[in-house]
C-alpha cells in the first residue's frame, strides 16, 4: 500500500497538564493509505510540530510504500536525515515520532496484527504499571504496588524532610515490598544526590530520576556509583538513538527513560533499547503504561514497568484514545486488537479525521 495522505492536528486540550504547556502539549498524527486504511500516531512538540507534519514531512511521505516494518525504519531514516537542518532533537524529532507511530499503527491494520505481534510477538501478557503523582493512598487503593513521588529541590533544607516525608508514606500506604521512586525533574545536583541518598536508605527507593538537565551527563556518572544501590533514571528529554549514545557511552544512567511519543517513535526506542543491551543498561520508557510503549513491553523488549500518570483523585482526565487499556490490580493487558489498539475521540479534536 501506498501512503495517501499525512496531516497532524492539535487537540482542545481543556486539562493541558494543569496548565503546563498550553500550546505545546501532545499532537495526532494521521496517516492515510490509498487503501483507505488510516493509522494513527501520538506525538510531541504541540502546535511548533504542525507544520514539520503538514509541510515537510507530507511531502516526503506522499507516495511512499509501507509493506513491511523494515519500509518504516526506511522513512524514519529519511525523514530524520531530512530534516537535521532543524532538527536532531526537540520539535523535530517529536513530530517524527508522531509520524512513525501512525505508520506502525497502519501497518498493523492493513495487515490485522496488533503492533506488539510486528514486535515478535506477546511474550508479556500482564505489564506491572506504577503510578507517577503524590498520593500514594489512592495509588495503593487502586491495587498498584509501584509509585514514584514528585520531588522539587528548591534549596531550603526543608526538602529533604518533605522527600523523606514522601517516602515514608508510599511506604506507609503501599508496604515494604512495593517499588518506590522519586521523580526529581532535573533539580537536584551531586551533593543533594548524595544527602538524598542517605536520608532515603531507610525507604529502600528504587531509583532517583531526572536528577540534573540531560546536559549533565558527567555528573550524572560521577554520582552514579555514590547512591547505591539506588539506581540513577533519566533521558525522558533525550532523543534517538544517537542522543542515548552520549548516555552510553558516559555512563551516565543504570536505567533509560525513552519517551516513545517524543524520542523518535517505536523505531527509535526499539534502536534505543538495542544500544542499551550493548551497554548493560535498562530500559522503562517514560510514559510506558500508556500505549505507545505498552506494546513494546508486552513484546518483552523492555523491562516489566510501564508507568501511569493519573493526576489528581477526584479530577476530570482527558480522554483523547479510547478503548486504551486500564490498569486492574496494578497490571494492565493489551488486547488483540489490530495496530494500537485505540480509537481517538473526535470530540478533543473539534473535527473529523
């Protein structure tokens, strides 16, 4: 089959993240062959993607063939090598990854296999998800056994008792076996690293994200091996393989963070996890309960996490994907479904596509 036509649209977001990021926030990506099979992809950049989907790339991607996987790994070359003037990293390789997903999702559909069987296969028929917020009550009511708490430095030395605080009640609430983690988000550096660490032994964390920018790659190594047996997470910032090859080859991270929506798509995570095996790391996408990863976990290429953020009890959830799996007892299940599995609902788009 032959691709038809390509174009991206930006959601009425109403909950943008609390907020966050108004206008740049997740895109749909449509892709329509001329057997009238439509695939769609999810990806980042927000509204600065639209035109790189709906000038460049709809260029580059009208007329071409999708037959097998290895034709998409073929586009994502191109459509990458294309655009290196403005891109590499950021905008450019989200819409990409937008793109690719569409293009796995049509595949899957025109041939009726869900994405994780043109993976290899389900090797991983229940994925154990976590939940990423700062209530471990309701996450523990809920039935996971996996939770990572939000923590700030803000440089008042009452953060570490609020980090401690934090980890006694995931602890509390969620039990001695549960995973715990704590999401930093590139604000502490090596010495709060280090006193983190040692006033959180007590809670057994499993890993500290996003500790520094991914810029820091050197004092990320350099701290690595001073918070054992905690591990070091990141790279939900970084993008493509080429990008996760600075990581590797500093050292930076026991554990990889790829963001199939942002660091180039299924292809590029699948190139990603490649290169970690080569390097003795993990992977746990960011993002990974949701379904753009899922079926990279359910082919049993990662490791057996898949992270959910649930926001706040009580509050309205946007709905763009239906019919996307939820987690029960702190698992979810992909189903048989062709491509991704999921439907979009229109009513977020304010148009038919």
């Amino acid at each position: 089959m032959k691709i038809r036509q390509v174009s991206a649209h930006y959601p009425r977001w109403r909950e943008t993240l609390g907020g966050w990021r108004p206008r740049l926030w997740q895109i749909v990506v449509r892709v329509e062959s001329d057997t009238g099979i439509v695939g769609y992809g999810y990806g980042g950049g927000g509204e600065a993607s639209l035109p790189i989907v709906n000038g460049h790339f709809r260029e580059l991607l009208t007329g071409r063939v999708v037959e097998r996987v290895d034709d998409i790994a073929a586009i994502w070359d191109d459509l990458y090598f294309a655009s290196i003037p403005y891109g590499r990293r950021g905008v450019g390789v989200m819409a990409l990854s937008g793109v690719d997903l569409a293009l796995w999702d049509l595949l899957g559909k025109a041939t009726d296999r869900p994405v994780y069987d043109l993976l290899g296969g389900l090797r991983r028929p229940q994925v154990r998800a976590y939940a990423s917020g700062n209530d471990p009550q309701w996450h523990a009511e809920l039935g996971f056994t996996a939770h990572k708490f939000s923590h700030r430095w803000t440089g008042h030395p009452a953060d570490y008792d609020k980090a401690v605080a934090s980890a006694e009640a995931a602890r509390q609430h969620l039990g001695d076996d549960a995973l715990v983690m704590a999401d930093c988000y590139l604000s502490w550096d090596a010495a709060v690293t280090e006193e983190m660490g040692r006033r959180l032994a007590p809670y057994n964390l499993h890993w500290f994200e996003d500790i520094l920018t991914p810029d820091h790659l050197a004092a990320q190594a350099a701290v690595r091996p001073l918070i054992k047996p905690v591990q070091l997470a990141g790279g939900e910032h970084e993008f493509t393989h080429y990008g996760f090859g600075e990581i590797a080859r500093t050292g930076a991270l026991d554990i990889w963070q790829p963001d199939v929506t942002w660091c180039g798509g299924i292809t590029a995570t699948l190139r990603i996890i490649e290169l970690a095996a080569q390097s003795g790391a993990r992977v746990v996408p960011h993002r990974g309960g949701e379904i753009w990863g899922l079926h990279i976990s359910a082919a049993g290429l990662c490791d057996d996490l898949g992270e959910l953020v649930l926001g706040q009890r009580n509050t309205r959830q946007e709905r763009l994907w239906l019919d996307e799996p939820q987690a029960v007892n702190g698992y979810l299940a992909v189903t048989d479904a062709p491509g991704l599995g999921v439907r979009l609902n229109q009513e977020l788009l304010g148009e038919s596509i």
